[in-house]
C-alpha cells in the first residue's frame, strides 16, 4: 500500500497508464487479477472496503444469533446469570417428545402442502385467466396483489373481526344462507381453526402467486400459441401444452418460495388464534417464541429453533437437488 | 411489450362473472374494514352486513386525534427508513466488489449471502433478543430494531443487485479510471448514480418488509416504542369491544402501505421477479 503510494505521488500518469496497458494486455475487466503484485494489496483493501458493512451486520445479527441459538440448545437456561447447567441433547428430547412441538412440526407441514395443493392451481388459474384480453385487467392484476402488500398483522386483525363467533360477518352470512356456522366460531373449533388460518393466509397470498406467474407468462412468446392456434387447438389446449409447461421454472420457483414461508409462519397464527384453541394450530415459530420469551425457557427454544432450521434446510437442500437443479442445468 | 390482436383468449361472460367473484373476495375483508370504520359499534351488532347508516365519523377521528397512533406511525417511519438505508448502502457496497471485482472467494463470499436467504429471523429470534435489549443495550429503540431488520434484509438486497450491477455497462467505469478516478471514487460517483433502479426497487422492498414486520418489534419494542403493526393488533385486544374502532384504525393503519404499493407498482413487481429469477 505505502509503495503505491509512492508510486503515485511520484509520477502519477505512469500508474494510471501501466495499469491501463496491463488491461489491455490481459483483457481482464477493471479489478482483474492480473494486475502485478503491489495492485493486489490495494484491492484486497477495496474489497474489505465495500463488503465490510454487510458482512459485519450479517455476523452480528444473523450469524451470531443463529450460533448462540444453536449453543444455548444444549443448556438448561432461564436467561439469568451465566450458561453453565450443560444439558447435552435433554433439550432435543424435550422438544421431540414434547406433543406440542411435533404437532406445530404437523400443522407446518399441513400448511406447505396445502399451500401447494391448493394455492397452486388456484393461482395458475387466476394468472391465465388475467392473462387473457380482457377489459380492466390492469385494475384487476393490481386489485388481486393489494392483500400481498397489507401487513399480516393488519390482514389479521380485519378477519378476525370478520370471523367473530356470531356477530361476525361470515358467520352472519353463512347463517343467513342456511349454512351450519360451528358453536365456538371457526376460530375457536380445534378442528376447523388450522383450516381457517389456512383460508386467510390463501386469501393473503395467492397474489403473489399470480403475479408471479403472469410475469412468468409475459416470457412465453405469442408466436407459439398464434401457431398453435393455426392449427386448430383450443384455448385450453394451448394453455395445457404450452404455457404451462414453459411456465415450470416460475411454478418450481413459487412452490420453493411458498414451501420456506410456510414454515416460518408465525404473525398471522398469532393474531388469529396464538396457536391456540388447545395448541391446535401451533407452529414451529409460536412454539419457540412462546418458550423462549413467556416462559424463559431458552435451551428449549433454541433447541426448536435448530430442528426449525434444520427442517427448512433439508427442505431446501433436497428441493434444490430434486426440482431446481433443471431450471440451473437449462439455463 | 406491444401485444398483436388476436380474437383468441378474450374473455367471455363466464371470464368476466370469475374475475369479479375473485375482486369481491379480495377487497371484501378490506371494504368491510373501511366501512365498518363509518358505523357505530350498535349498526355493527345489528346488522354486520350493512352499509353505514347514517355515516359515522367518530371512529375515524378518534383515530386521526389519537396521539398513539402518530407516534405508531412515527416509530414505523423512521424504523423503515433507517432499516431501508441501512441495508441498501450496505446491500449495494457489498454486491459492487461481487459484480465488478475477480478474486479467489468471490463465489463463495456471494454464496454466504445466498445461505442468508436460508435463516428466517424465526430462528434467531430469541438470542437477537437478549443480543439487543442486554448485549447491546438497544432495547426499546429505532435503531436496535432496524439494525437486525437491516442484516435479515440484506441477502435479498444483495443477491438482486448484483445482477443488476453486472448488467451496468462497464465504459464509463473503464473510462473514470483512466482519469485516474479512485474505485471508492468510481463506486460513488458513477456506479451508484447508474444503478439507482436497482435500489429504489431493493429500497422499497426491504421498507415495505420493515413497515409490515411484527415479530422482532413484538419481543423488541414497547410502550411508547411500538410500531404500526404491534399498535394495531394491541389496540385489538385492549378495545376488543369496540368493533368500530378497531376497524377504522386498522383501516388507516393500511392507508401508507396501500398508497406505496400503487406509487411503487412497478418497482415492486420487478423487484419480486427479480428475487424469484436470482
């Protein structure tokens, strides 16, 4: 650093030129790493310049946390004085045999298929049909994508009136048509409040879905449905044999993104019921924030907070090897 | 993208009647908040079904005139914005050497950011908490809130950004530096400038993240501290009786992210299209 310093006070242009000439000479982009020796330094410095902010936030408040959760998984902790009460793997037991916690594992996983299952064709449904020529589709592309942008706490809150037992609004309309609404309203029935939550968080989301995919649609070319078209197939046939085949990287893409929010729910579950009535839709992140700050039982939420990620990790891992991997190996 | 006219795949009656059963479905849990807002807790009881009769604006400017509210709405602000500064200045620096420079742990050191995607703040929940209220005695404040939120942020800005730099013509760059410009000196002065698009669409992306999140303001803030999210759903349960009110304030509690979202349509579609291509 010092003899570039040097270098530069001494003769300024010479620097710039050599370091010009020696780009030319390698054909590297500005930065590259053929520049001689004393350059090197000059550019490690640069780079340790421009990536230190994040990297350092990333230490402080991802990794370090992330580390400290792992760490306190194997203590018995109330969160006063010091982690010595090493506890090895008790903490792991707890939480696999604890039916709470493999029941929020369950609804998490109702929840990822679900989304798949039914989010899934409802929205390649929804983007086909805004992909068509139709009056307002502007309007409606915006209109379907306003529950998306409202905060889940905020959505929430809205159907939780809407949902009261009796004096709701759906109960009241559901009533008025004759339909069978359930005694303690559909929040407060164990076996109907995942499913609830399940329909708010499908009303909340399928606009990404669409969204989504109708971008994906913008990339199929006209030519290809004009042509199929020529040759006598249906509006359907069209969209069956071509667009939704060249649409499978958005969908694979969407059902990786769908699958990860899934297990990470947690705001919307908390205003609707808190995971509640009798833990009937407790998930992995309202167990471990119910451990960890109601009852200050740290070892236990962090040990749910390693199985939470080990779970979406593997997830990930295998969707990546299973399903991403074309999209990459194509591109 | 100019569109050839076709007679095939207009809609037709059936196209129409779906699309207009999907628009009720989709703002009728938002008008009903709204309207709602403009009845008396007594209409609301009577018939939840019905409009407002007459109209009522007590709910409503029991809102606007409640100091809580704007003190919400302050703490929200300025926590979305220090969030968003935050993350898109360090977002942006970090994906500038990751674009534009060649060394050995580039893949890998872009591949860290790429795992970040991986780590739901759900994980680190509980040991952010003691981090930030007893480590770093940040509990209860803007910044020991958006700090965190900046970190979570920052993998999505920088894995959308980077594209996008590469993407920037490398000329003018190349041109600066036979002027004998400084890379510090390039990097504010011209690649900054150039990838503006970029970073209003990261920008509004990890503000709108900011404004909608709940759980780390949940463990993080109280009193005089919280922010939108946490005031709505507290003034929920405080005032459960009060339907009404409950209403209208979530109502105008929607209005900032309603009107960002149609200011910033564009922006936030390209952006999210961004990050699922990435």
């Amino acid at each position: 650093m010092t003899s570039q310093g040097a270098v530069t006070a001494a003769d300024p242009g010479a620097a710039v030129t050599r370091r010009a000439s020696a780009r030319r000479v390698t054909g590297r982009t500005p930065g590259g790493t053929g520049r001689p020796g004393r350059d090197r330094g000059r550019k490690r410095l640069e780079i340790l310049f421009f990536v230190a902010p994040a990297l350092a936030l990333m230490a402080v408040f991802v990794v370090y946390p992330v580390f400290s959760a792992a760490r306190m998984s194997f203590y018995r902790w109330k969160g006063f004085g010091p982690m010595v009460d090493f506890v090895g793997l008790q903490n792991y037991a707890r939480v696999l045999a604890d039916d709470v916690f493999t029941d929020a594992v369950v609804h998490n996983f109702v929840i990822v298929f679900a989304s798949i299952l039914v989010q899934l064709p409802l929205g390649l449904a929804l983007a086909l049909l805004l992909n068509r020529r139709i009056r307002g589709r502007g309007l409606l592309r915006t209109i379907i994508f306003v529950p998306y942008v409202l905060a889940e706490v905020i959505a929430g809150v809205v159907w939780f009136q809407l949902l009261q037992p009796r004096s709701g609004l759906l109960e009241t309309m559901l009533t008025s048509v004759g339909v069978p609404v359930p005694e303690q309203g559909f929040l407060g029935t164990p076996d109907l409040a995942l499913a609830t939550v399940f329909v708010v968080l499908t009303w909340k989301y399928l606009g990404l879905a669409v969204l989504l995919f109708l971008a994906g649609l913008q990339g199929v070319p006209d030519e290809l449905s004009e042509a199929a078209q020529l040759d006598g197939a249906s509006w359907w046939q069209t969209q069956r044999r071509i667009a939704i085949p060249l649409l499978a990287p958005t969908i694979r893409t969407w059902v990786f993104l769908s699958m990860i929010g899934s297990l990470q729910l947690f705001d919307m579950v908390w205003i609707l019921t808190g995971g509640g009535p009798a833990n009937a839709t407790t998930t992995m992140a309202t167990y471990l924030v119910s451990q960890g700050t109601q009852r200050s039982n740290f070892g236990i939420a962090g040990a749910a907070s390693v199985v939470l990620f080990l779970i979406g990790f593997a997830l990930a891992v295998a969707y990546q090897f299973l399903v991403l991997r074309r999209d990459t190996k194509d591109a | 993208m100019a569109r050839r006219a076709t007679t095939y795949g207009r809609g037709g009656p059936l196209v129409y009647l779906v699309a207009a059963a999907v628009v009720a479905v989709t703002l009728g849990p938002v008008l009903y908040g709204a309207l709602g807002g403009f009845r008396s807790n007594e209409q609301l009881a009577r018939d939840p079904a019905g409009l407002p009769d007459p109209w009522v604006l007590e709910n409503y400017r029991g809102v606007v005139t409640n100091p809580d509210f704007w003190r919400y709405a302050l703490n929200s602000t300025a926590v979305a914005l220090i969030t968003t500064v935050v993350a898109v200045l360090a977002g942006v620096m970090a994906a500038y050497p990751l674009a534009r420079y060649q060394f050995r742990f580039r893949e890998p050191l872009f591949l860290v950011f790429v795992l970040g995607l991986l780590f739901p703040a759900a994980v680190a929940i509980v040991p952010l908490f003691i981090l930030v209220t007893r480590d770093l005695q940040l509990g209860n404040t803007w910044w020991g809130i958006a700090l965190p939120q900046a970190a979570f942020a920052l993998p999505t800005t920088v894995v959308i950004l980077r594209p996008f730099l590469m993407a920037l013509p490398k000329e003018v760059e190349e041109a600066a530096m036979l002027d004998g410009a400084s890379r510090v000196g390039i990097f504010w002065r011209i690649a900054l400038p150039l990838s503006m698009p970029g970073l209003v669409t990261v920008g509004v992306l990890a503000f709108v993240a900011s404004w909608n999140a709940y759980l780390l303001p949940l463990l993080l803030l109280q009193g005089d501290m919280r922010t939108l999210p946490l005031g709505v759903a507290d003034y929920s349960t405080e005032h459960s009786a009060d339907t009404a009110g409950v209403l209208a304030f979530t109502t105008i509690a929607m209005i900032p992210a309603l009107m960002l979202f149609l200011a910033m349509q564009r922006r936030i579609v390209s952006g999210l299209q961004g990050a699922v291509k990435g």
